[in-house]
C-alpha cells in the first residue's frame, strides 16, 4: 500500500471521490507532457510547487474540481508517483490516505495477505507524516487481530498514539511542512487530515490507478 | 557515527574499554578467515550466533577478557560492520553506544560539523535498539544547541522520550530480542544498556578501527 500524506496519494483519493476516470502515474514531466492534448489532465509538482504549463499541481483540493469528472489525469510529483511506480511486483498496490482510511483497512483485513506500508516519504528519506499515517492503520487493524508488527510498524504506532490528539500540532513539526510554509501548505495540511471523506479505494493496475 | 547498539557497536566499546589494540572490520567469514594465526583474534557473528571455529561472537561481555589486551580482533557481524564499511567518505567515522554516549556526544559538539547518525538495522531494515539510541543522543545535542532535526532525528527523539523511564522493557518489544530470545540475549540487552563505561571513542580509519 503506498502512502504519501503530503500530498499525492490524499490527492488521488480525493480525485477519485471527484469521479474522475483514471490517473496514469508517470515519472518524469518529459513523460507527463507526451500526453498533452486528447483530452488529458496533466498534472504536476516538484519540490512542492505546480509545474508551469500544467493544469494542476497536487494540491488535493484541486482534484475536487468538477470539470475533471471523467477525466483521465496524468500525474507526476517528487516522491508519491515513484513510490507507486517502484511497487510494481506486489499483488495488490492500493493508495491509502487519512481520507479513506477505513475503507482500505476494511480492504487490507477483507484481503487477508502479508501488508507493506510503503511510505513515499521525501527523496527516499524518511518523513513524518507518512509514517504517523502508517501508525494509525496498525492501530485499526491491531484491533481485534493478532497482528506482527515489525520495528517501523511498532515504532510507527508509538508515534502516531502520541501525536493523535493533536495531529496538526505535530505535523506542523515536520521538515515537509517547514520547507514548503513559504507556499502555504497548511490547508493542504488540514484537507490531509481530513478522515474517512470516501470509501474508495484506488488501486494501481500497472499501467494507471483505478477504482 | 555508526550505532549498532544489539551488539557490534556496544562490542566494540567493550573491546576497547578493555584496551585492545585494534579491530579489523571485515564484510565476510572469508576475509575473516584470511587473518587466521599471526595472533589476531577472530570474531564472528551471522543470525545472532558465534560462527563455529571463531575465538568470540558478538556478545560485548566477550571482548572484557583480560587477555585480549594488546591485541587485534577481525570482526564481521551480520549489520554492524557493513555499516562501518559503508561509511568511507565521511570525514570522521565514530562508533557510538550507550557505553560512550557522553564521551561521543562531547566529541561531537567539539567537532562541530554536519552529523549523521547511521544506524546499522538489522539486515538493512529499521530497527528498534539503534533508533533509540539515536534518539537519546539527539536529546543530549539539543541540550543548549540550536541543532536542526531532520524528521527522522525527531521521531528518534519521541521515541526515546517515550522510552527512556524503562528503557529495558521498550526494548524486549523490538523484533531483535524476539528473534534471539532463545540464545539468551537477555544478559546483552542489559549490558548494552550500560550508560558512560568508558570515555573512549573508537573510530575507522579506513582500514581498522582505533582509538
């Protein structure tokens, strides 16, 4: 399961709680901009910022345009889209956000499989606020099932209980959101903290992300 | 700075504390092999145990006996010497545990430059023991410094704090313990979470690690 809480996999959902038709991950802006024209989306960001030229960048909210119901968008970001497409080779590579996160727990028990909680976090670094959002799924599903955690699941679930009550606070100490402040993030903060806006669970198919 | 607190950085702060000359980090059981006879001591580990024919393990009691004064130890460990070897390129390697945290922490204020704090894991995975360890150093730093975390020098740091009042029962929860438990690492956790046995810091210099 691939998580990138700030921003692409919380834009995904929401794009696909917008009733858009599909989204094709790619991973450089030369491959994004093949596809201008015919009717394509085309969306982009790197270090945080819209790409120029592009219709959007991947603040979520933009995803909820209704003008892109039905749409195919074409995305390609910093470390969410990689992160999906370095997955390929896994059963099941579902996109999971504070948004649907029910729902794809209630997928990921339904499935009954060995889970990876791939956290895109930021130029293969480690993040926060991927990690605390993999804390909260283990906390779902160590609910009424004897689970194995591994040391990043457990230490994961460690930080997300101390950091729930006051999430905002918490995020707003992480190194994503104090090196892009300066573009007003924080209310793509709060639209990513968001919990449980859709019960969708998009899934990429090897080629584009579906639901 | 390399942490591999369950055991290989913990024994190599045994092994100098106990004023051995040298330890000679190797990748293999083969290059360990290499230096048999020419009075070099060789120690091994791989899975958790003592490789059959090696005069010591890993277990940091081992490398107190009085007779290895004076002399050189090849050493090869499942984690800790990768990460030493993969280290060449920084410009001061230390090795760093709970049995020099002071003595390492003054080192590297005094040094004064950029720190990396490498954990070494267990077989390149995130891992419980070193992470805390990396958090309580952090905290000493942080202590009338203005450091910069990144979001995993952070996390470290929560995680310590959430720890550090029993730090023994935080840690018979990581994976490592549970998956030697039944070679009675027990007796090495305690040990390993010594605090100030020595104020030496050993180092690599490319080739051997000294002090």
């Amino acid at each position: 399961m691939i998580i990138d809480i700030f921003r692409a996999t919380t834009a995904i959902c929401a794009a696909f709680s917008n009733q858009i038709k599909t989204i094709i991950p790619v991973k450089t802006i030369e491959e994004a901009l093949k596809y201008r024209g015919n009717d394509y989306i085309l969306a982009s960001e790197r270090h945080g910022k819209k790409i120029e030229g592009f219709d959007l960048g991947n603040s979520p909210e933009g995803f909820l345009d209704p003008s892109l119901r039905n749409k195919t968008i074409v995305l390609s970001t910093t470390n969410g889209t990689n992160a999906i497409l370095s997955a390929s080779g896994a059963d099941i590579i579902m996109i999971g956000s504070f948004l649907n996160i029910s729902a794809i727990t209630q997928k990921l028990i339904h499935i009954n499989k060995d889970i990876i909680l791939l956290c895109a976090g930021w130029q293969d670094k480690f993040n926060l606020e991927d990690t605390v959002f993999a804390g909260a799924l283990t906390e779902i599903l160590a609910v009424g099932f004897d689970i194995s955690q591994d040391d990043s699941a457990f230490c994961a679930l460690q930080l997300y209980q101390f950091a729930k009550n006051d999430m905002k606070s918490f995020l707003l100490k992480s190194s994503h959101y104090n090196r892009l402040k300066h573009l007003n993030l924080e209310a793509d903060i709060l639209f990513s903290l968001k919990i449980d806006e859709t019960h969708i669970v998009p899934y990429f198919d090897g080629y584009a992300i579906i639901c």
